[in-house]
C-alpha cells in the first residue's frame, strides 16, 4: 500500500518523487500546444506532465454555473475532492514511470515551516532540495537550454495577455515577495475545529466550513497563502507546473483526511440543491482531463467517491499517510 510520507522526513520519497517528476517532464507525447488551442508561441510538444498543468487550467476556467465565483475545482465545495483525484491520477502517473506501485505522493508540511520565523522559511530545507528562485538555477529542477533533460517549463498563463502560451523557460518562484509568511500549526489546528465540511451559498464567502478555510479565501489562508507565499509559476492557473504544488496539495488533502477521521466522511452540498450547482453535488461527476482538453464526453468519479477512498481504489493502492495532524 502507497505510504505518503512527509518530504523532508524521508530521503527516499523525495529521491523517488523527484526522480518521477523529471520523467514524466521529460516524457514526450504525440499532442502538441496548437492541438489543445494554445496558439501563442511555438508549436511545442508536450509531456505527460505538462497535461496535468492544462488540465488544472482549464478546470479553474469552467464557472459553475457560468458566471459565478466557483469553478469545477476552486472556490467551491468541490475543492477537496477534485484536488484528491488529481493527486491519485498523478500519484499513478509516478508510479508507472518509477515501475513502483508503492510510491506514494510526498507531502510539505508548510505549518511547521510557517512556524519558524518569517524570515527564515525561504532558507529552509525544503528548497535546499527542490532548488531556490527566483528562476530556479540550482537543484534537481534546474533548467539548461541546450539539454532537453533538464526540468522545463513549456506551457504557462501569461499574466499580462491573460492566457496560456507555450514557451520553454526555467521554473520561477518568489519566495516571500507576496506575502510575509507561511500558515502556521495553530491556524491549521483552528481550522479543523470546524465541525461542518461547507456551507451555501458553497463558494468562496462561507466562513462557517472546513472547505473555505482550508482553501484559503477566509481565515489567515493556508492552501491560498502557500501558492502566494510561493509565487512565480505557483500564481496563476497553470501552477502544477512547479512541483511543489503537489507538495502543497497533498498536505491539503492529510488534513481533509484527518478531519474526516473525526468528524465523519461527510459533504455538502447534496443533491436536493439546485441543478445549477452542477459539479459541485456529492454524486456530481468531477471534470476530467478529457473533458477539459477534448470537449469529449468522458466523466471522471462523482465527488461521493472521493470520501472514501476504499470503495474506488484498490486495496493494493489505497495510499495512507504516515502521519496525520490532531483534530481538536
């Protein structure tokens, strides 16, 4: 069974992980960017993880419904579960290119970074192995121009044109420059005190809801504080293309786990609300990556199965973690 354990406690997930992150940056497929309407830049081939970071995009972009605050996967009850299954799909990915079923995703534990004073945490060890910023230069995800073996950026929300252009450059981090600090463990311990998952209008104003809170848009921040704390490639919509986002998601995800262990696998909204909410119901299906690209009609799991985990993955690969935190 996959164990995720937490990256800096074990050199052996992280080597793995990192190992697994440059083949799949490396492993070239037959769909260039002008073959999913990316027509700013060059015709660029993609690899298998430049889909996961599309597939992210265009997610953010699909309102539900159209002209409201939430999309498929943010700003919405939805969060927590669409999030978890981009984990396993890419948790899967590593494992096929490692040729190691157990491999589980690692996690960052930013609270106990966020713990340590402000003005240490962009010199903590995490980025002594994942490479410091601003344009990553050093470490695993380093980038040289002339060898097509170096981790690279390919396609990329520019800010200014406000859309995805393919254009090959190094991964790009600001660390601290957006906002001082990381979450701490007292603001995590504060927001699993909440005893309902969410709450209508389920979008991004609910104070009274684990999901809002741990998603960052009320409260001191936490998921949203680490992508800005981050920043760089971690802003925009196509963050999946800096590996720490994962990092940052898994934890997420322990933290949801460790909440459900105590309050009970429970969701909100049900599917007595408005069909308007489609996506966002406990047996709504999430939005898949084909959905997303292709236009196709290829549905991912309902929401539902994502609670529990046992019921959609098989027993040999339902990932665990090594340790979660306490919920008062």
């Amino acid at each position: 069974m996959p164990v995720r354990h937490n990256i800096l406690d074990n050199a052996a997930a992280r080597d793995s992980f990192i190992e697994g992150v440059l083949r799949l940056n490396r492993e070239l497929i037959d769909l260039d960017s002008h073959d999913v309407g990316i027509t700013d830049g060059p015709n660029t081939q993609l690899s298998t993880w430049d889909l996961f970071v599309l597939w992210h995009y265009h997610t953010m972009r699909t309102q539900t419904p159209p002209g409201s605050a939430r999309n498929a996967a943010h700003r919405a009850s939805v969060f927590l579960p669409w999030h978890r299954w981009m984990l396993l799909l890419l948790e899967a990915s590593l494992q096929r290119v490692l040729g190691d079923s157990t491999f589980g995703l690692p996690y960052w534990d930013w609270a106990a970074d966020g713990d340590q004073p402000p003005a240490q945490q962009p010199t903590l060890d995490l980025w002594n192995h994942l490479g410091h910023g601003p344009f990553v230069s050093d470490g695993p995800f380093a980038y040289t121009e002339d060898d097509p073996q170096t981790f690279r950026v390919r396609v990329w929300e520019h800010a200014r044109l406000g859309r995805v252009v393919a254009s090959t450059r190094p991964l790009w981090r600001q660390l601290g420059a957006a906002t001082s600090r990381l979450p701490t463990t007292a603001e995590v311990t504060a927001c699993v005190r909440h005893t309902r998952y969410d709450k209508d209008p389920w979008d991004n104003t609910p104070r009274d809801g684990l999901r809002n809170e741990l998603e960052g848009n009320v409260g001191p921040g936490l998921h949203n504080r680490v992508h800005n704390w981050i920043g760089g490639d971690m802003g925009p919509g196509t963050s999946p293309n800096d590996p720490v986002f994962y990092l940052n998601h898994c934890n997420v995800d322990r933290i949801w786990e460790a909440w459900m262990l105590t309050r009970g696998r429970r969701y909100e909204p049900d599917d007595s609300v408005d069909t308007t909410l489609f996506r966002q119901r406990l047996n709504d299906p999430l939005l898949s990556m084909l959905t997303a690209l292709e236009n196709s009609d290829e549905e991912g799991p309902l929401i539902s199965q994502m609670l529990d985990l046992s019921g959609y993955v098989d027993a040999a690969r339902l990932p665990g973690y090594d340790r979660l935190p306490a919920v008062p």
